[in-house]
C-alpha cells in the first residue's frame, strides 16, 4: 500500500514518523503493518532511522513490535478503574465491605487494577476532574454528581438515588420485597413484621425503597397489617433496643409470624429478640434476610435472605464496563435476584 505524504521539506526521522501515523491511522488496533523491509523500500531511509522512529513509537504506545513476526497497531491500554466510596469506607461488617472485597478480586482476574478512594475531597476532585479513568461510583446520592457536566466515564454501581441514571448497576429494590412476601405468602404467613433501619436526615435507597415496597405490597396483596409490625432501627442503635422492640411486637395479641429484615446483618438482634420472647426463630416464627450476606450460611439457625448471585453480578458489571470503555453507555442493568432458602423460614407452621 502507497501511502501519499507532504514530505519535500522533511528530514528522514519526520518522513518516517508520518509515513507510519498514516499507516497507523488506517488500520484497527491489533493490525498488522507492512514488514520493516517493504517500509524501508518505500520510503528509501536508512535502517537506523527505521528503528529509531520505532522506538519512538514504541514509547508512545502507537506501536507494538512482537519478534519475530513484525509490526502491529498497539491495543491502547485499558484505562485505571477508580472506584469511589466516601460514603460506606468499608464497614468491615457490613454487606458493602463483603461486595467490594469480592468486586476488587473479580476485576483483578481481568488483569484489571482498581484504585478505591475514600476520602471525600478526592472523590469530588476525581468526579469533577478526572476523564481518563473508568469510575465506579459506588452507592453514592446524586447531589454528588451535579458539577459533573456530561461526564462519560461514570459507571453508578447500586446508586444512592430513587431513579438510576444510565449506565448503572442496581437492585431491583422493589423485585425484592415482592420475592420475599410472596414466598412468605406461600408458607401461609399474613402477619408479617418488617424490620427496618430508619433515617430522618439521610435518604438511604436501599432502605426507603424497600421500606415504600413493603408498605404497598402487603396492602396489594391483602395482608394483616398494622403500623405495630414495623421495627424501626435507628442509627447506632445498640443491639438491645432492637432485641426489646423485637420482642415486644411478637407479644401483641394479634402477633406476626414471620419477620423480615432489610439487612442480614440485624440477624443477631432479630433472633435475640424472638428468644427473649421464649420463642424460637425458624420454629416458632419464620425469618428473612436481605443481601444474603456470608453469615446467613453460619448463623443459628441459617438464615433465610433473597439476594444477587455475586459472581453473575460482576461478570455484568465487567461487561458493563468494557462497553462503556467502548462508548456504549445507555444501559441500565438490574441484577438477577435468588432466595436462598435456610432453615429460619422453611419448617414455620404459620398461625
């Protein structure tokens, strides 16, 4: 192939370099160019020029050389991951320290490195500033996002906003309630207590959606209720105030038979609660978790909790960002829901 240039008044190291920008140009990362001897003849320069003007190349990252088989367009390196929670900093035992320990791992079998930034002043410096990076805005409120300008390098992993905004990553908050009623519904329950972790100050998605969920689903799908089955959990409240609350709801005359928490991580105080009572979770009173965290599996007895298969969800969220990386950045992805079935719901006998 002839490649035309302007070069009557280049010397031969800048006759080369736009000899191979222009075969560059024409061809797909990853393509192979003309052989060193084809190059050296159409452009009637010495070999010591050839390798300089490759070596230069080279260190731009234009160019890859691979012995013996010769040139190629290099595959441009895939930009850093960033991945940006201020809000959470990893609460070690939370869901999100258990998510994002495992979300580091998957996206480093991709020979992918991921830098997590915590500290607030540099979240806001990234989000505002950064554009050659991939970032991953983790559970983070939309106000955060309202200097960003148009921004195409943010994917929202589980956002902290009522309405995902494309390209994001999130549970189908309100899917999961349902999963976890319904499934109640068939074991025979209609007193279904929910325990729930309130904020007056903050907007928590997880929790509010679910909460506004479980208001509608339980009147939808004709329940008893009453405003006593719900378990308020206040922030930084202690385990003994929930285990009392607890055990004060499942003494009404009318009580439930079944709990449902927002959290697996409430387990320890729920099932407290229903012992203080004399009773027995999984026996007496059917109870389910949310996020089906690593200690529903070791807990006594298991818990029951509806959640995502992790591995499905970071094989999408990898997906999701190659796309993105390649411009593609209208889809909203919900994640595939399971209930894992343990031993705290599956014998109950409702009343």
């Amino acid at each position: 192939m002839t490649v035309e240039l302007n070069v009557r008044n280049s010397n031969s190291l800048e006759k080369a370099e736009k000899y191979f920008l222009a075969l560059l140009d024409k061809r797909k990362s990853g393509e192979r160019l003309p052989s060193i001897r084809q190059i050296k003849k159409e452009l009637g320069v010495g070999q010591s020029v050839i390798e300089k003007t490759i070596l230069k190349l080279q260190g731009e990252g234009l160019l890859r050389v691979r012995q013996p088989v010769g040139l190629f367009k290099a595959v441009p390196p895939a930009p850093n991951i960033k991945l940006l929670d201020f809000a959470n900093k990893l609460d070690r035992q939370g869901f999100y320290f258990e998510f994002v320990s495992e979300l580091l791992f998957r996206i480093s079998e991709h020979n992918r490195r991921v830098e997590l930034v915590s500290n607030r002043e540099q979240v806001k410096d990234i989000l505002y500033h950064d554009r050659s990076s991939t970032i991953l805005a983790f559970s983070m409120p939309l106000q955060d996002f309202a200097h960003t300008g148009n921004a195409d390098n943010i994917i929202h992993l589980l956002p902290n906003f009522r309405d995902p905004v494309s390209p994001a990553l999130v549970i189908d908050d309100y899917k999961l309630v349902e999963m976890q009623l319904n499934y109640l519904s068939k074991l025979g329950h209609k007193r279904i207590a929910y325990v729930h972790n309130y904020s007056s100050e903050h907007f928590y998605r997880a929790d509010n959606v679910r909460w506004d969920a479980f208001h509608h689903i339980v009147f939808e799908k004709g329940l008893e209720f009453c405003q006593d089955y719900l378990i308020y959990r206040k922030p930084g409240e202690d385990i003994a105030h929930l285990e009392q609350r607890v055990s004060e709801v499942l003494q009404l005359p009318n009580a439930p038979t079944a709990i449902v928490m927002c959290s697996d991580r409430l387990v320890r105080a729920v099932y407290g609660g229903i012992r203080r009572t004399g009773l027995e979770p999984g026996r007496d009173i059917a109870v389910i978790g949310t996020n089906n965290r690593m200690l529903a599996d070791y807990v006594d007895p298991p818990l029951t909790s509806c959640g995502f298969d992790f591995t499905t969800g970071f094989n999408e969220l990898y997906d999701m960002i190659i796309e993105c990386e390649k411009g593609i950045r209208d889809r909203i992805i919900y994640l595939s829901l399971e209930l894992f079935e343990r031993e705290s719901s599956g014998s109950v006998s409702a009343s």
